[in-house]
C-alpha cells in the first residue's frame, strides 16, 4: 500500500508542471498568431481605406480622401499609391504644404514614375506662387529652384512627347517666376537669364518674352 500511495504521490508531482507547460505553450502560441494576425491584417486595412479614398477623389470629395488615405498611410507606409493620393487630396484642398511632404515620399518611393514628380512640381510651384504673393521671397526662389531640381530629373526619364511637352511648359513657366523674384530682389541679370531660359523650354510664352524685351538692352 505504502508503494502505491507513494507512486500516486509522485505522479501527481510530475503532472503539475507538465500542465503549467502547456499553459505557457498554449499563450507563447496566441501571442505569435495575433502578432502574425496584425502583420496580414494591416495591409489589408490599408487597402481597404485606399478604394475608399479613391472613391471620394472620383466624387472629388477631397477632404472624405484625406482622412481615408491618412488611414491608408497609418497602416502602411510603403505604397508611393497612398502618398501620391494623400499628395493630390492635399493640393486639391490647397494645402500645398502637405502636398509637397506626400509628394516627397511618393518620388522617393518610386523615382522612376514621372506622374509622383508632376504634382510634386505643381505643388512646390504652388508654395512658391504663395511665398511671392506674400512678400518671402527668398523662399518663393528656394521653392522655385526645387521646382526646376525636379524638372532636371524628370526630363531624365523616359517621356511621351506629350509629356515632353507638358515637363516643358510647366518649366518654362517655373523659369519666369524664378525671374520675377529675382528681378523684385534687384538681381536684374538673374532675371534675364531666368526669362531666357524660360523661353528656351516654353518659345511660344508671352509673359516672358514681354519680360526679356522689357530687360533687353
């Protein structure tokens, strides 16, 4: 008797921490499945926000599309998609600020896109329009000249000629306003240069050749 009490008293010793084991197993595993659960689910979510913010930008309900997207972006912050919508949503809203920022990580993210420098160049020729019209000039110039940065690159990647044509344009006008802060500052041969070249990217651009003939010697 003695034996078997002391069997079952050994037994019951042993069973305890094989419980207390599993136990520990048993929430080891639900730790990793809902961390596991969390890393599939927010893309997905992310996903989710972004139709929705494509759906409010169709309707051009733009400020339903920013808090989607910023939602999009909370739970992803590696699709240039998102940034780029979070861009568009922002200059549609005229806060061109924030445009610039999205349009930055939409670039950075995909570098090769020429549509992520579009609005990235709309929106720093934006902030530089509202610094001019504001009297900062020395920032309307800095924003300017980022402007042009951008069209540097761009014009290095492969464009349609439509495109080509767009780039262009648009560079010959960021030109003609880089001349108009600069002849404000008093830099009249900066002015001249800027209004030359101007005209080389946009021939056809009136302002600036009102501008060049009035500098002109």
């Amino acid at each position: 008797m003695a034996i078997i009490c002391n069997f079952k008293r050994i037994d019951s010793r042993n069973s305890e921490p094989s419980i207390v084991i599993k136990k520990n197993d048993v929430l080891i595993a639900v730790v990793f499945f809902l961390i596991s659960l969390l890393f599939f689910v927010k893309p997905v979510l992310a996903e989710l926000y972004y139709v929705k913010a494509a759906k409010a930008s169709k309707e051009e309900n733009w400020q339903n599309c920013i808090q989607n997207i910023n939602e999009s972006i909370r739970y992803n912050d590696s699709e240039a998609k998102y940034f780029y919508t979070a861009a568009l949503g922002s200059f549609r809203l005229a806060n061109y600020s924030n445009a610039v920022i999205f349009s930055k990580k939409a670039r950075n993210l995909t570098p090769y896109i020429p549509e992520t420098y579009k609005i990235l160049i709309f929106s720093l020729n934006e902030m530089g329009n509202k610094n001019y019209k504001e009297g900062n000039l020395d920032k309307a110039i800095v924003y300017y000249r980022n402007s042009i940065e951008s069209f540097e690159k761009v014009f290095l990647l492969p464009l349609s000629k439509r495109n080509i044509k767009v780039y262009s344009k648009l560079t010959g006008i960021t030109y003609y306003n880089l001349g108009n802060c600069l002849i404000k500052k008093g830099d009249f041969k900066g002015a001249l240069a800027s209004y030359k070249t101007s005209l080389k990217y946009a021939p056809d651009y009136q302002p600036a050749m009102v501008k060049l003939k009035e500098l002109s010697p």
